[in-house]
C-alpha cells in the first residue's frame, strides 16, 4: 500500500490481530477496527474514485456521504466506515496495479 498511513494507532491499546488482504497485500487490523479504520492504517487512501481515478479517505465517517464505498474481491460493495472489520476479507481500493 501506500508509505505514509493516515491514521496511527494510539500506543499502549492492543486489541486481537485480524488478517485480511488489501489489493491483494495480507495487511493486519485490529479487533474492534472498521474497514476504513483498518485501511487507512496502512496508507493513505480508502479508494479510488470511479470518475476521476482521485484518492478519497472518507469524509463524514458516519454512513451518510458515500465517500468510502469499496469493493471486496468477491465483488460485495461494502461502507467502509460502519462495515466491521472481519478475518479473511479481500478489499480493494481501486488502484491500478
């Protein structure tokens, strides 16, 4: 993924790891992470915009705006804001390879 994450985790407060792969990379979370917490602990971006290929995080962090819809490998579309993060999901950013 990307080299600068945009969240960081606070020291001291360990939860259970949680594997999943994000394009295709085995990443790790943490119980408790949403979709969009655990991938923007590994860099920059949520996902790629389908109009303009324009990297987005997220926006409202709520459910409302529609910002972090993403993609699962098999083919779910899923809020990464209020999606749980769950052992073994394929996600997908968008991004070229």
């Amino acid at each position: 993924m990307n080299a600068r994450p945009v969240l960081q985790r606070l020291p001291g407060i360990d939860a259970a790891p949680i594997a999943f792969t994000l394009d295709g990379v085995a990443c790790s979370g943490r119980a408790g992470d949403s979709v969009l917490t655990a991938v923007l602990t590994q860099g920059e971006q949520l996902r790629l915009t389908e109009f303009s290929a324009s990297p987005r995080a997220g926006f409202c962090l709520m459910g409302a705006c529609q910002d972090c819809w993403m993609d699962s490998v098999d083919g779910r579309r899923l809020r990464a804001c209020s999606t749980p993060l769950e052992a073994g999901m394929q996600l997908l950013t968008g991004r070229r390879a």
